[in-house]
C-alpha cells in the first residue's frame, strides 16, 4: 500500500503498518452509547417534527 493511500486496510493486506492511514478523529468521542438502527431513525424522524413545526411538543 502506498503512504496515507486511500484504500482501507483488510485482513490480507501487507504494507508497513506505522505509514497506513487510520481513519479516526474527533466524531469518535461524539460516541455515547450504541442504539438500534430503528431506535435513531425514530429519534431523528422525531427531532425533525419538532424543528419543522416550531417546537411545539
């Protein structure tokens, strides 16, 4: 693989594990607690209703 190359890494890979890139940053720490799929598109189907209608709850 090629320095700070775009590909990810697999588990075949051979490259010099020190020069791959490793695709973190700060939205990890934005991380909380892991939900199901159906439980935050409802959160966020319920946030938008709020936004769009004038925050009326």
């Amino acid at each position: 693989m090629r320095k700070f190359g775009l590909l990810l890494p697999v588990p075949e890979t051979e490259a010099d594990w020190e020069e791959m890139p490793w695709l973190m940053g700060q939205g990890v720490g934005l991380l909380h607690e892991i939900k199901p799929a159906a439980e935050i598109v409802r959160d966020m189907m319920e946030q938008a209703e709020r936004v769009l209608t004038g925050f009326r709850a």
